[in-house]
C-alpha cells in the first residue's frame, strides 16, 4: 500500500509569504498606510511618499521605515519615476497571501 503525500498541508512557500506578509501587515500604521495606497490604487490615482506625509502626518523618517517593511514583504511595489518612487499594491502577492491563509484553516 503506498502512502499519499497530504496535498493540503501548507508548502514552505506559503509558509514563508504567510510570514513576510503578516509581519509587514502587523503594525496598525502599515495597515492603515497599505488600506490608504490600495484605495488610491482602485481610484488610479498615484501615491508616493510625500501623500503619505500628507495622509497620516507622519515624519518623511517614518513613511519610509514602514514602506521598507511592506516593499521587502513584496505586498507593495514600487516604481520610480523622476526623483518620486510611486507605490502600487502587488494584487498578485495580495492573492496569493490571501489563498495561503485559507489554507490555515484546512
């Protein structure tokens, strides 16, 4: 009799995304600041450090600290464009940490 490899156990890889994205997501102003950048997003409308600055009245310091965490995590991209980084959510990344998590529960 051969054993079946369980196909519903979570892979190292949803692991690893599970992680780098809750860990991004796990300080109330990165939240608020991912929510801020996706709903400008669904607008097309464009969002760079200084309306961050502008939003949550953070230091220009702080804005980039936590656009740091949620570029490493890869939620977030960002493309230059002049002497402005513009900020986009990964809807790609955000599915795939969103399918990983459904996961948990199985």
């Amino acid at each position: 009799m051969r054993i079946r490899k369980d196909t519903d156990r979570l892979q190292t890889e949803d692991v690893n995304l599970i992680s780098a994205a809750s860990d991004a997501l796990a300080h109330p102003a990165r939240v608020e600041i991912f929510r801020f950048i996706y709903t400008q997003n669904m607008k097309r409308e464009p969002v760079c450090n200084k309306d961050l600055v502008a939003e949550f009245g953070y230091a220009q310091a702080t804005v980039s600290q936590h656009m740091k965490k949620l570029l490493i995590s890869g939620i977030i991209t960002a493309e230059k464009k002049g002497t402005y980084s513009y900020y986009f959510v990964n809807l790609g990344m955000l599915a795939k940490y969103l399918d990983a998590v459904k996961k948990l529960n199985s």
